[in-house]
C-alpha cells in the first residue's frame, strides 16, 4: 500500500489558482481513476476534475471557498501501489520556556441552577363579531374611538367573548387599516443569516467591483419601435421548416447589432488599461448574459458577422442552455468583445448594466409593450421596445455610444435593412 498525493493540475490558459466549489468525494471513498472528485473556479470557468488512479480517499485539502494553487496537493489516495513522495512540512522548532510556578486552584463555586421558565400564556384568541352586531366594548373605549374616528365595526376584539379593548385600537391605528389590523398578530423579526460569498458569485462580486470602479460609465436609452420587425418574426416563425428555431427578438438584435458595430468599430473593442492599448475587433463575438441557478454567465456567439438569422438563434440557444447546464466549455465562456444583456420579461423602465470587462460597451433590452404614440398628429398603437447601453467613457465619446445605438434602432425600425 502506498500513499498518492494529487496536486491541482495546471487548467491551462494561464491560470495559476482556483477556488474549490464542490468536493465530489469524501475522506474514506473509493474511487475509480477518471471518476469526479472536485469542481474548481478559474477565472476562465468552472472545471471538474478527474481521479487520477485507483484508491481510497485518505484526505483532501479545502472547503468550498478554499482557493488552491496549481500544483498545491489537494487529495491524498491510499493505493494499491507504491504511491508517490508526500512533501513533508518541516516540523516546528520547540521553544524552551520556563515553567512558572502553578497557580493556587481556585475555590470551586457551586452552580446555582436557575428556576424553570414558567410557560408562556396561550394568546388570547382574537374574535371578530358577527355581521350586524353591536361590538363589544367599554364606554372608555368607545370614546375613544369615536374622538378617533375609528368604526368599532371594522376592529377585531381580543377581549373576552371578543370585547374590544385600548390595545385593539392601537393595533388598527399602527396597521393603518381595518383590512391590516384584522389580520393576524405582526411581531418584530431579529434572526439573520450568513451567505458565504464563494464560488461564482465572488467571481461575479470581483468582476463588477473591478469594472465599476475603473470604468467611467455613461449610460445611453432608447425607445425603438419594433412593429414591423414583429410581422417579420411573427412570418417567418409560421413559416419555418423542421429543425428551425422558434425566433425571438434576440436573433434580430444580434443581426442588427453586428453590422452596427462593424461601422463603428470604436464600439467592438476591448480596452486593456494596464497596457494601454484598445484592440478593435472586426468580428462580432456576442456575449449573451445568461441567468442560470449557480450565477450569471456569459456564453460567447461567435462569428456573428457569418451567421443567417437562423444560425445565430440557434448557436445563441444552444450557448445559453449550456451555460444553464453547466456543461459550457472554456472556448464558449470567453473571447467576446461585446455583451447583451436582456431583462426580458421583467421590462423596467431603463438600467444601468454594468460593462463586462475589458469589453468598452454593453447593451440592455427590456422587454416589448403595445404603447400610444404620435404618428403623423395620429395616436396609434406601436409595439416599442426599450434599449439601455452603457459605454467605457474612456476609450468611447457620448458620440460614438449614440451614433451606435441610433444606428441599430434605424435597422431594427427597417428590418429588411439588416439582411441586405
């Protein structure tokens, strides 16, 4: 029997630490080599890490939250064979102290119990009085209530036999209402809970603080009335053959959004700050901010640009349900130069979304409402659609965020423009 020491292996793309999100094993297991034994997060994406050999779980390094170096060990096997060197922690050098006299003991204090808690009185039942009544109360506290302008009708009693007493006008008083004060007993709230902030939200945290307190944001909206590209959707879903996505809004967008970038490239670039130097790029590689149960992601569209309105529906479906799978790979969580995040049915009015860095902008849709608007001195009903964006202030002049943005509401208000 040997012992086998598994350090962290080196996850590629230059990534020298990770953070443990999920130990698949615990000390005592047996394993099979290639089996599951620990999730890890790079900066990159979530990696799971195979058992290299045969054996049992003799420990392992790290609660989830632990961030481990890339050739840190993080398990130990016991094997069959001849297992391999455990480095040894020097032992600590003992430092000679000299004994002090022991301390008198002191006197042994008898433990005084304490007395029972006596039980706590049952609440007293509220009683609301049948309809037509005459509620009960005292003179006292009908005069009260009606220098108080308050109808004993619509206050329930806690008294006996469901009289109603001073502190029942208190409670309708504070609960502002007949409706809120007849409902049940509100009392104060003290516990709390503690979030460890682990895994991908600390990578969401690290990223936001870093985007928001180094990028200079300005914020630009736009209302874009998207009636006729909803008869084009609406054509082309009743129309498509097997095997066709059902289309969204999003496709459109992402069509659009391309061709608005590649006539201002200044907008498809990513700004790196440390060196300097802002890199345009002529492909569109779109971010898709994802939603799923572990955090938000962002799985990466490529090649755009190359893309009918039907591939890009589907790579964007497929990236997404991927992400929300947890089966997205490094290649589909990196490389985008331009991120949509879309609020979808939630609407709202406007937002701010936050740059996904180093990218220079980042646009928001909302959702699409009927809305009255002017045409021609005429109200009339549109189907608009609201956009925000925000922009890196340092590398992107108001002008050229709103050129970009006014561009991409012209072709979306001419869908036929897109694909020509």
């Amino acid at each position: 029997m040997g012992i086998f020491a598994f350090k962290l292996p080196d996850i590629g793309e230059g990534v020298v630490e990770g953070e443990v999100v999920e130990w698949m094993v615990a000390v005592g297991d047996t394993v099979k080599e290639d089996d599951p034994i620990l999730s890890v997060m790079t900066d990159k994406a979530t990696v799971e890490i195979p058992s290299p050999t045969d054996g049992v779980v003799k420990s392992i390094v790290g609660e989830p939250g632990t961030i481990l170096s890339v050739g840190q060990v993080c398990i130990e096997f016991e094997t069959d064979g001849e297992g391999t060197p455990v480095e040894e922690a020097p032992e600590p050098v003992e430092e000679v102290v000299e004994e002090a006299p022991a301390p008198e003991p002191e006197p042994v204090k008898e433990e005084v119990k304490p007395a029972p808690a006596a039980p706590a009185p049952a609440p007293t039942p509220v009683v609301v009085a049948a309809p037509g009544a005459r509620p009960l109360a005292s003179p006292a506290v009908r005069q009260r209530a009606r220098e108080s302008g308050i109808d004993l009708a619509t206050v329930s009693g806690s008294g006996p036999a469901g009289r109603i007493t001073h502190g029942d006008l208190d409670s309708w008083k504070a609960a502002g209402s007949p409706v809120a004060a007849a409902g049940p007993a509100r009392t104060a709230q003290t516990g709390t809970t503690e979030v460890p902030v682990i895994g991908l939200r600390r990578k969401i945290s690290e990223s936001m603080t870093a985007s928001y307190t180094t990028i200079p944001h300005f914020s630009y909206f736009e209302e874009v009335d998207i009636s006729h590209l909803d008869e084009l959707r609406v054509h082309l879903n009743s129309t498509r053959t097997d095997g066709q996505p059902k289309l969204t809004y999003l496709p459109f967008i992402m069509q659009a959004l391309v061709k608005a970038l590649g006539e201002n490239p200044v907008c498809n670039a990513l700004f790196d700050d440390d060196k300097g130097v802002v890199t345009r790029h002529d492909a569109g590689q779109l971010g898709i901010a994802t939603q799923t149960d572990r955090g938000l992601y962002v799985p990466v569209v490529k090649h755009v640009e190359a893309q009918d309105i039907w591939q890009s529906a589907s790579e964007m479906q497929r990236v997404s349900q991927a992400a929300r799978d947890g089966t997205a790979g490094l290649d589909e969580l990196t490389g985008s130069t331009f991120t949509i995040t879309s609020l979808g049915r939630m609407g709202g009015l406007g937002a701010t979304p936050i740059i996904n860095k180093p990218e220079v902008g980042i646009l928001g849709v909302h959702n699409a409402v009927d809305t009255p608007v002017v045409r021609n001195g005429q109200i009339v009903i549109r189907k608009m659609l609201r956009l925000s964006s925000s922009w890196d202030h340092r590398v992107v002049d108001g002008w050229d965020g709103a050129m970009l943005v006014q561009r991409l509401k012209t072709l979306l208000e001419n869908p036929a423009t897109i694909f020509m």
